[in-house]
C-alpha cells in the first residue's frame, strides 16, 4: 500500500501518462484531480434529483457524464432477488460514449446467495449476448450488504466464477461487523477473499467511527480496519445521504484530497470512484475481472 503522505504525489504523477481508453480520438483521457480514472456508477435511484443549474443526464444518455470526465460506468444489475429495470439502458449509453461498462449486485441476507449469483449470472449473459459492445468487457462486482454471512460471500463469488469463469470485484459497507467478520476470518479464507479485488467505500476521513473502530482516515486505515487486502482497486469516495426523500451528496474532502460536492458542471449528486491505475491498467482490470463482450 502506498504511504498516505506519497499518495497525492504518485496520483498527480499518473496524470502525465496514462492514454485514452476508447471513445472519439479528439477526447483527452479522463483523469480524477488525483490523477486516476473517474469511475461512476449507479442504480435506478438514478438520476438523482435535479438540485443546481448545470448538465443533466439519464439512463438513455449519459454523455454529460463522458464530458465531465467519466472513465468507465458500472450499473446495478440486481438487488435481493430483484433486477434492476434501468440497468441495461445505462450500459448502453455508456457503451456508447466510449465508457467501459460494469455490473454489481446487491446481495443481502433474506435470498439465498446462490440464487441471487444465479440471477446476477443470467442477467450478465443477457447483457453481454444483447447489443454489438465497443467495450472489451464487462466488470462483474459484488455489493456485499452490512450484515452479510461469510458463508454468503464465499458462496456468492464461488457461484459467479463457477458460471462465469470471473472472479468479481467485492464492494462492502463499512460496518462494525463486516470488519470484524473479515478481519477474525482464518487465513485460508482470507487468502480466498483476496482473490476478489477490493472495491472500498469512504466518503469522509471522519466518518465510520464506533464503539469498535475508529474513523479509518483514509483508504489505508480502512485496509487495517479489515486485515485482508494489502491494496484497493477501486474507491467510491463520492456518495449521497438520504433525508426526507432527498439526496445530499457526500464526497471525500480532506487534506490534498479536494473534491466538490458536485461532478463537474453536473446538476445533481452522482455517486463517484476513481481506480487505482492508470487508464491502460484499468482496461486490462476489467477484462480479467469481467465477461467478455468481442
């Protein structure tokens, strides 16, 4: 893992080298202000309502998101036994602004985990069967819910590469008892979780503390916090909270890590990531974490 006081360094460095991963000749490579790839994704929760003048997008064009700097677009397929209605539409769009597409779902506890891998297979055969792609590959990743079994996650991603042949990219929340289910895990499990690239959530340094855990600070404390990833792949350092049916963006802003409340000249909260590469490793990333689409 990078020492956090080298790591604005290091990512302002990547912004000097890394090309352009698809779309028109004429567009530059679409970097974070870190100096790594922007990653948006999104469910049918999107768009989110319209809260400042600026650019809007939908589920059937997201180009705004392409001209603001979106590298790549992972979509919900599905969430506890049910699919996603918008997710195929994103995908396209995407595919279409020369963005590389991705899938997560959401596991939770009441469906068997099994069935729900099933369901997530199905649904990335379908996709990846029902359109002419640009893209070389879709990302399959696993939302892995708060309270979630470790027996469910084994079970989830087993599924996945038995079908697939993918090993799918792990998503968690940052709750007390995912840590301490993850962190307790023996090493034969934890060797196996590790075949999973982590994909972290941290929207604020000071956020997450508890009776158990400190604030983790930084995407390095949250790799302590969970002692089985030496590095992260991914990090959605840009969410929203809910009050009152309305969204509040909520985006990592601390020390030589700025960022606005908003994407760009966007009019409402997008929920945002940047991967942990350049834009060359983040393709190769996604097709050895993803099914083929040529």
């Amino acid at each position: 893992m990078k020492r956090p006081l080298l790591l604005p360094l290091l990512l302002a460095l990547a912004s000097c080298t890394t090309p352009p991963i698809g779309g028109p000749p004429d567009i530059p490579p679409p970097m974070s202000s870190w100096g790594m790839p922007q990653i948006i994704n999104v469910s049918a929760y999107d768009p989110k309502e319209k809260q400042r003048p600026g650019q809007g997008y939908s589920e059937h064009d997201v180009s705004a998101l392409r001209a603001n700097g979106a590298s790549a677009l992972i979509a919900r397929a599905g969430k506890g036994g049910n699919l996603d209605e918008k997710c195929a539409h994103f995908l396209a769009s995407a595919d279409r602004n020369g963005m590389l597409p991705g899938i997560y779902y959401r596991l939770q506890t009441h469906v068997d985990a099994v069935k729900q891998a099933d369901q997530f297979c199905a649904r990335a055969h379908s996709l990846a069967h029902g359109r002419a792609w640009n893209a070389p590959a879709l990302l399959l990743c696993a939302d892995f819910d708060a309270n979630s079994r470790m027996s469910d996650i084994l079970r989830f991603m087993d599924r996945v590469e038995s079908r697939t042949g993918v090993v799918p990219v792990a998503y968690l929340e940052n709750s007390t008892h995912l840590k301490q289910l993850l962190s307790s895990a023996d090493p034969a499990t934890k060797a196996k979780l590790r075949r999973m690239p982590y994909w972290l959530a941290l929207y604020a340094h000071d956020s997450g503390a508890g009776p158990v855990y400190p604030a983790p600070g930084s995407p390095h404390g949250l790799l302590h916090q969970y002692q089985v990833w030496s590095d992260w792949a991914l990090w959605q350092y840009g969410g929203v909270d809910w009050s009152h049916g309305r969204s509040q963006p909520k985006v990592y802003n601390h020390g030589m890590n700025r960022n606005s409340l908003y994407f760009g000249n966007l009019d409402r909260p997008v929920e945002r990531n940047v991967f942990n590469g350049s834009h060359a490793a983040m393709q190769s990333f996604w097709e050895q974490h993803g099914l083929r689409l040529r």
